[in-house]
C-alpha cells in the first residue's frame, strides 16, 4: 500500500473515476431505480478510492446525494465498492449543528420549576472572602451564615455590565434616545453597591417601563422627577385681552327711518298734480266770464302758482270768492 501512495502515477484515479456504471449498479441495487439521478461528479477520497454522487430522488430530500465510494487495492486488482450513503448536497436543508445541552439553554428559558446548575469552573464566579485552606473553618462560617460560597469575579462583573450597558435599559435603547434626562439624574434612581453603583442602579418609579430592572445611568424615559411641563391652553389666546366684566355697554339710538318719510311726498305728488288740474280746469270758464264783466275783479282773484301745490282747500275758497264778484258785475 505504500508503494501505491510513493509510486501512483495517476492511473488510479482515472481507474476509479471511470467506474460511474459500477457504481450507479450498486446504488440501484440498493435503492432502486426511482430513486437515482444523473451522475453529478468524483470526489476524491485519498490515493487508492473515490466517490461518485447521484442526484437523489427521495421524497423529503430535496437536494441530496447518492453516494457510492470505490477502491482499487492494485494495478492488477478489480475495482470494489466500499459503500452507498445518502449525504447533503450545497443546497439540501439540514438540522443546525449540534450544541451541547448546557449551551443551547438562553436567556429567558428557565421556567417554574426547571433547574439550571452551573458549571464547576465557571468564570463568572469566584470563592467568596472566605479564603481559608482549612474546610472546617469554611464550613462554620456557612453555618453561622458569615458568608457565601461564591461571589461575583470580575470577569462576572464586567459580563454583566456589558449586557446591561447593551440590552433594552442601556443608554442606547430607543426609550433612552427619546428621553428628556438620564436616569443618574432621576429622584427615582437607587444605585447598586460595589463597583457597579458608578455606572448602574434599580428604577423605582411605577409609571416608568424600568420599574424594577437594573438601568443603566445613561438610560431615561419620559417619567423622569426632575420633568417640568409647561401647561399651557389648546385653544390659541391673543397677547390683549380684554376683561369684559369691568366695560360698561350702552345701547345705540335706533336710526329715524328716513326712506319711509321720503315715500310719503312721493306718493302725494301725483295727487296733488290730479287736484290742481281739475281745479284749474273749473276755473277756466268762470274767470273767462270774469273777465268779460269787469276787470277789477281780476285783482281779487289769487295768484295759483304762488299757493302751495298740494293744499287743495285753498283753490276751493278762491273759487268761492270769485263767484259772487262775478254775479255782482252782471247785475251792474
């Protein structure tokens, strides 16, 4: 076999990549015809063997592959089949890669009742201030409750200032961006002991979405203590207003009605006019016997453009008075 792997010049591969019909007859003994593809290609196992791959036409493995591994032991040896496996083509669909158990557990998974220990090393722990070689002195001190096993390491602390510095209550959520102020100036922030009071402390205000959590001082909200809102109307007022309480109303004179006066003359224009018509054409054939009788009788008589138009009355009179002179001059 060394002398194989010194001494191949080639030939054994292309031995083994020109045996595609023994091993397409040997994945069709073992899965049957329906079930095979076309040849897709030769890998390469080492200097003596090689696989071919089959398309395969399983139900529920959509892009996987036949795959049927060949050797040849000599130059004078036949060509052997080795074995046919199923195996993952570049686009089949595959289960993830398989994580221990004790890793695969994430944040908020522990539920009522489900037990999570940790590990015997873990980095995030370190042997509390009992640092005492001798057990018996530890275990009095645990049972005179002096102290606890373990305390947080500074890897601990810093993980954990990471997380937090990072997760929903760090100074890079999207409440903090949005907020007026930061926690480290809130009335409603306590701070943790230790090293990590610099930099971390508990909310405390029930209104806030943090009430509860461990926030970090670059963190905020909306229900900051230290919040002064100008509270102002809705309704737009004007810069001058007037106090309606300390102004005296008085009510307007009402206004003569003028146009329904000048309709009054309007209307008795035309009668007047009808009146002095027919008084003027009553009076045409007495003054002409007037006139004829005598004319003195002409100065008695009154002038009708000088007496006013619409008194009616007045004609009337002149007429009267013209009747007995005129009866008098024809005595005479």
């Amino acid at each position: 076999m060394t002398l194989l792997l010194t001494l191949d010049d080639g030939s054994i591969q292309r031995k083994l990549a020109e045996a595609v019909d023994l091993a397409r007859a040997a994945v069709l003994d073992d899965a049957g015809a329906e079930q095979v593809g076309a040849h897709v290609g030769v890998d390469r196992e080492d200097a003596v063997s090689a696989s071919h791959l089959f398309e395969a036409t399983v139900t529920g493995y959509r892009g996987w592959r036949w795959s049927v591994t060949v050797a040849l032991a000599g130059d004078d040896e036949p060509i052997t089949v080795s074995e046919v496996v199923l195996i993952p083509g570049p686009d089949a669909r595959v289960a993830p890669a398989w994580v221990p158990w004790d890793r695969r557990v994430q944040a908020g998974d522990l539920g009522v009742g489900d037990i999570f220990p940790v590990e015997k090393d873990d980095p995030r722990l370190a042997p509390a201030y009992l640092e005492s070689d001798d057990p018996a002195v530890e275990e009095v001190a645990k049972e005179t409750g002096l102290g606890r096993v373990h305390v947080l390491s500074r890897y601990g602390r810093l993980d954990a200032a990471a997380r937090w510095h990072e997760g929903e209550f760090g100074p890079r959520s999207d409440m903090a961006r949005s907020a007026p102020d930061v926690c480290g100036s809130c009335g409603f922030f306590v701070s943790l002991a230790g090293s990590l009071s610099a930099a971390f402390g508990a909310c405390t205000n029930d209104i806030s979405p943090a009430d509860g959590h461990v926030v970090d001082v670059g963190y905020g909200c909306g229900a900051h203590s230290e919040i002064e809102v100008e509270v102002t109307s809705s309704v737009p007022v004007a810069e001058l207003v007037y106090d309606d309480s300390l102004m005296d109303f008085e009510s307007a004179p009402e206004a003569p009605a003028e146009p329904a006066e000048a309709a009054e003359p309007e209307a008795a224009e035309p009668k007047a006019d009808e009146a002095e018509s027919e008084a003027a054409a009553e009076a045409e054939p007495k003054a002409e016997a007037v006139e004829a009788a005598a004319e003195p009788a002409e100065a008695t008589v009154v002038d009708e453009s000088e007496a006013p138009v619409a008194e009616v009355p007045e004609t009337a009179e002149v007429q009267q008075e013209v009747e007995p002179e005129a009866e008098s001059a024809s005595e005479h």
